[in-house]
C-alpha cells in the first residue's frame, strides 16, 4: 500500500559520528533536505550507488550492510504521516483541527493546511527548521487547550508533528514529506 511518510535527517555526519563513508568526508557536504551527497552535486537522487547504500546500510547487491550511524537510514524521525494538507487527506483529525481553529495559531494554522514542496515527484519539504521552530511554540499553546482524551488518530498525528517539529528545530534540517507510492531515488 502507499502512503506518505515524513522524517528528518540526522547531523551525524556534521557531527563526525558517521562509519567512514565510501568517499573522502572532504568530497561530501551536506543539502538543503539534509541529504549527505557529494560536494558540487545538484541532485543527491543522481549521487553513485555506493553512496545511496552506504547512507541506508545496504550492499551494493541489496544485501544488508550496518547502518553509518544510530540512525536508521540517518533519519532522527520517519513515520508514516497524513497531514491535513496533503492530496489524500480525508477529515481524520477533526478534535485537533476543531482546537486549532479555535486557538488561532497562525504558524501551525497554515503549515498543518500547508502542501508539500515538491522538489521530487515523490515529495519534498514541507517545513523548514525555523518555521518548526515556530510552530512548536504554538503547538505546545494548543496542546494545553486540547482535550486529554484525543481519538487515537488525533493524538498519533499532534505525537508525530511534536517529534518531527522537534526533530527539524533541534537537527536544523527540514521537514520532508514523501509518497512511497513514486519511486525516483530522492528519499
């Protein structure tokens, strides 16, 4: 089945924490989504295969291969997440939404409501670090209003916008929300 996810990237590499990777750490960087590539690449979904597999832990033969970090395919968070503003959605969150509106929380307001940037066929950033700053001010504003019984998809949808808010502010890196359904490289 497809279905969107979103996670941010780890900073173990900027942080040194990384196995060796398959090319000197002086021919890579780090991108706008957080990606490791190569240093001069314009598109980390064209980077060499070796790369690709040493950033997810897998062989070159798709045989499994330690992980370069703690992190499982360096990400601090994935899981899988329907947004309000995403093609698919269909009212499953109307508690929170309900609270939200009732709140008047500008930041959150527009970014829950927000598509996804669409950088890759498969989807792109959503948030930036800043911006999830941010809107984790106001999400904690509206977490005092909302209710302490939340129906189960509201409360694992305002769980998972906490840890991915919280993941892209203290990472620096965005927010990128992803359609498994489309494969072209990027995530």
């Amino acid at each position: 089945m497809s279905e969107w996810d979103a996670h941010v990237y780890c900073t173990c590499f900027r942080d040194g924490l990384t196995s060796d990777p398959p090319y000197p750490r002086s021919d890579l960087t780090v991108n706008r989504f957080g990606v490791v590539t190569l240093t001069g690449s314009n598109d980390h979904a064209e980077d060499p295969e070796k790369l690709w597999c040493w950033r997810v832990g897998m062989t070159e033969d798709g045989g499994e291969a330690p992980s370069p970090c703690a992190h499982r395919d360096m990400k601090v968070v994935d899981a899988i997440f329907y947004w309000p503003g995403s093609r698919s959605y269909t009212d499953r969150y109307p508690v929170f939404e309900s609270c939200l509106a009732d709140a008047r929380l500008p930041v959150l307001a527009e970014l829950i409501y927000r598509q996804q940037a669409d950088d890759y066929p498969s989807g792109g950033i959503w948030v930036t670090s800043s911006e999830a700053a941010e809107a984790l001010t106001e999400l904690g504003i509206l977490a005092e209003r909302m209710p302490a019984d939340l129906p189960p998809a509201d409360a694992y949808f305002a769980r998972t916008l906490a840890d991915l808010l919280t993941a892209s502010a203290s990472t620096g890196n965005p927010v990128i929300l992803h359609y498994n359904g489309l494969i072209d490289g990027a995530w």
